[in-house]
C-alpha cells in the first residue's frame, strides 16, 4: 500500500509554538492563581458586591480589606501578589508573541484568519503554530480530524452510530477554535475592532469571513432551539469554523 507522508514542522513553526504554550501555560497558572485567592476569601466569608472581577475596582477593593490576624494578612497579600504576577506574565507573552509575529512566514496568514469572528491574534498563532500551513491539508475534513473536532462513530450489528468527537489530534488547536466558537453566540455583525482587523485583508478574504458569521450564527440558533447542551453545540460550530479558517488560508498564496 501506499506510505502516509509524515509532515515534520517547520523549526520557525516549532519556535512559535514554544512561546504560544508558554503563554497557555502562564493563562493556566493565572487561572490556578485566581481560584486560589477566592477559595481564600471563600473560607474567611469576604464577598465581593461589585459587577466585574479582576478588574481595577475589584483589585482596590481587595487592597482595602484587613484581616484579622498578621498572618493571615501575609497570606492574603500573597494570593494577591500570585495573580498579579500571572497577569502580567500572560501581557508579557502576548506582547512577545505580536512582537515576533510579523517575521514569521505564516504572519500573512496570521493576518487572514483574524478576518474571522472570534479569532484574535493569539487564537490565530496557536491555530497556526500547532498545525503549521493549513494548505498541506486537501479536504476541510482532514483539518477536522486532526483536531479531533469529527464525531466518533461505533459499529454495532450492521448499524453505525455516531457518539461525540474524538478528542484525538492536537488538543491546543483544538482549545483554541473552541474559545473562538463562543463568538457566533450573538447575531452576526462587522464590529469596530474586526473592521480594524479586516482593513489591509483581500476581499476574497471578508467574503468568507462574513459568509462564516452567516451560517454560524444561524446555526448555533438553530442548534440550541433543538435542545442539545451548550458544549456540544459550541463543538458543532468550532467543527465548521475550521472549515472557513481552511477556505481563508486558501485565498492566500502558497506559503513557502
């Protein structure tokens, strides 16, 4: 029979994705951190009565408060201290990785993607820097299976049936389309920041961009008025989202 070609990333690929797992790894610690400082103020009965975490007013209203006993004030300031130092490790990363971008021989196609809802400059480098040049991929379906986004399917007495996805391939790109899914919960729109995204893009590009929030808008409606769970509906759309992330890269140029 015939042998399946090996694809063997690039070591520029390689690079990128170091620093894009960095960065996943720096949101996991952040994540970690912040779970840690609430269970803290959980066990001592301090709630916050404000709109929005972690943001400026969450942070001076933490500053504020006095615990009992010196010790514990210690540890709290500590907890504090942990979710500070995670934020801006995770702006550190990002601002590296838009630093790198532009040398990199996937940048214009870095560009592309963020044509799409949903797919900001980190989802777009984790995407690119996991699976490396979509073009090597024939059929949107290929991408799918790689990122383990196609259902699974069990024979039993003649009769096939289909279970949920995989999750074989790469978990990292398949994570990151997942975040960029939640996107075509609202109605489809062209907001003032995809704009910006969009301006130097081909229109060939903005077709398919548009064309996507179209159809996946629709839908993730018409999927949650059947009843299915959020999660699976969200995965129904990452599926078909790679599909148009695959069409984009295709309106570009061979990348060499």
């Amino acid at each position: 029979g015939e042998l399946t070609a090996i694809y063997v990333p690039d070591t520029q690929d390689e690079a990128m994705r170091d620093l894009s797992r960095a960065r996943e790894d720096a949101v996991v610690a952040g994540r970690k951190a912040k779970q840690r400082l609430n269970a803290f103020l959980l066990r001592h009965g301090i709630t916050y009565s404000g709109k929005t975490k972690w943001s400026k007013a969450y942070f001076n209203w933490l500053s504020d408060i006095a615990m009992p006993h010196p010790a514990q004030q210690i540890a709290f300031q500590e907890y504090i201290d942990a979710v500070h130092e995670s934020l801006d490790r995770i702006e550190r990363l990002t601002e590296q990785i838009r630093q790198m971008v532009p040398a990199w021989r996937l940048a214009d196609v870095v560009e592309a993607l963020q044509a799409a809802r949903g797919v900001s400059l980190i989802v777009a480098v984790t995407l690119l820097s996991e699976i490396g040049d979509l073009n090597r991929f024939q059929h949107p379906r290929q991408l799918m299976a790689y990122l383990g986004l196609v259902p699974s399917e069990h024979s039993s007495g003649g009769s096939i049936k289909r279970g949920g996805i995989t999750k074989t391939g790469n978990s990292h790109a398949r994570r990151a389309l997942i975040e960029a899914a939640w996107a075509y919960r609202m109605q489809p729109r062209v907001s003032r920041v995809l704009i910006k995204r969009q301006e130097n893009l081909s229109d060939p590009v903005r077709q398919v961009a548009w064309k996507a929030q179209l159809r996946l808008c629709a839908k993730y409606r018409r999927i949650m008025a059947k009843g299915k769970p959020k999660q699976v509906v969200i995965t129904a759309i990452a599926r078909e989202l790679s599909a148009f992330l695959w069409a984009i890269a295709k309106q570009l140029q061979p990348v060499t």
